[in-house]
C-alpha cells in the first residue's frame, strides 16, 4: 500500500459525558486519547467516530476509506444497529483491519466475527494486572518488555468464550489470582482482528505507553494487504473442455 494507514478510532463517548471521573482522564472520550497517540505516526491518517453521530458515524462510504477500525464499546452495544454491525462485518470478510478493546468483547461486531458467546468473569476492584508478551517475535509484541504491570485494572478471567486464537501474544495476571487471554488474533475471510483486554473507563490505561505501543504496533499488522469484495460467480473454464452435450443447456448467470 502506497497510502497511510487509514485508521478509524470509535468509540461510544457516553461515560465521559456521564462520570465526572470519566471525563477527568478522558476529556476528549476515550477515542481521541487513542487518536492523539496514534497520530504521531507519520504513516498513519487517523479519524474519529462515536455512537451518537448519525449512522454511528460510520457508512459504506467511510467504511471503504478505512484500513484499520477500532472499537471501544461498553454500556450500549444494543444501540449499534444491526445494519451498521452487518456493514463492518462485510468489510473484514474484505480486508479491513479490526481492533477490539476492553468490553467491545461484548459489543455485537465483536461477537459476530467471532461466532460464540465472548462471556468472562470480571470484577471492577483495585486488582493490579500484569501482562506477559509470550509471543515476543510477534510484530504487535514488538519493542514490549516480557512482562509490564497496569496498577490498577478491572479484572477479567478466565474462561473467555472465544474460538481458539490464531495467535495468543498476551496473558494477563490479576492480583486476585485469575489469568486471562487478553491479546490475541484471529483472521475472518480476508480481514485480521486483535482483541486487547486493558482499558477500563476509569483507569488512566490508554494513557500507559505499554499499552499505546501495543494498539500502535496492532494497527500496522492489521492493515490491509488486499481489499476484495465479496462474489460468488459462475466461472468459465479456461481451457477447452472434453465434448460436453449438456453444457448449452446449463446457466452461465448467476448459477449458484
Ligand atoms: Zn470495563
């Protein structure tokens, strides 16, 4: 690709207006903290989106200039319509990159990519959370230590309902005890997806370096290398075929 990457942050923008807590570490909403940081990459082109915008802030059109979507969701996922949820879907199955933070694990684009129930157990207390890169050669692992700490996190454990990953990068450890699989990919037709765990609304975490490394080196492997729309065509044979008696007779136009 000769162009940036073009990334889109969206994110619901509904507890910062709400929690004055919110709203202290994320002034802006959460989205535009992950813009910030991620615009002082010289070869990426970054945009934000939030739920109460017409349409979600999303349409075909901004979906088509877009290489790699993130996803920040909590407290409304049922307020995403449904034809908004298909539309992303369709352009994964095409190419599009998609990142999933913290409790869009429960947002519906999240669970229909992945096909299953997406549960965790969780605990909103003062557990610490460290994160062990154990996929250190992985290019979203890139330039992270062997293990780093968020000081204080919202829980979530195990067992996580999701398919097996392709690729598990990150383990998370709470003080509580529970282990959690809080980064890792998964290809849906041509599109790549990452799921990554931190990021509670009212923990300072997007403002961590560890973790803006990570959704940084995240958006570079997940943008597109192709972009190809979705057909099902009846195909002619490219080299003359044995004497076929019935082949006039066959539809050649939308033969399924
Ligand atoms: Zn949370």
């Amino acid at each position: 690709m000769n162009h940036k990457i073009r990334v889109l942050v969206w994110s619901e923008f509904r507890h910062e207006k709400e929690n004055p807590k919110v709203a202290a570490i994320y002034p802006q909403g959460i989205h535009e903290t992950i813009a910030q940081f991620l615009r002082k990459e010289k070869d990426l082109e970054v945009a934000t989106a939030w739920l109460d915008q017409p349409d979600h802030g999303l349409s075909e059109e901004i979906l088509a200039a877009t290489d790699v979507l993130i996803w920040w969701g909590h407290k409304a996922h049922g307020e995403v319509a449904d034809s908004t949820v298909q539309m992303i879907k369709n352009h994964v199955l095409e190419g599009m990159g998609f990142i999933a933070l913290h409790s869009a694990h429960y947002s519906k684009i999240f669970k229909a990519l992945m096909g299953t129930t997406c549960s965790l157990q969780w605990r909103e207390s003062t557990d610490k959370e460290r994160l062990w890169t154990i996929a250190p050669s992985h290019p979203i692992a890139a330039h992270l230590p062997q293990h780093f700490e968020i000081p204080t996190e919202e829980m979530y454990g195990e067992p996580f309902g999701i398919p097996e990953p392709e690729e598990l990068i990150f383990i998370s450890w709470f003080t509580g005890g529970e282990v959690f699989r809080s980064g890792a990919t998964w290809r849906r037709g041509h599109g790549r997806v990452f799921y990554f765990r931190p990021g509670h609304e009212t923990y300072p975490t997007y403002h961590q370096p560890e973790i803006q490394r990570v959704i940084t080196n995240a958006v570079h492997w997940a943008r597109p290398t192709v972009r190809i729309p979705d057909t099902c065509p009846n195909a002619q044979p490219l080299e003359p075929l044995p004497h076929d008696a019935e082949a006039a007779e066959r539809p050649k136009e939308g033969f399924r």
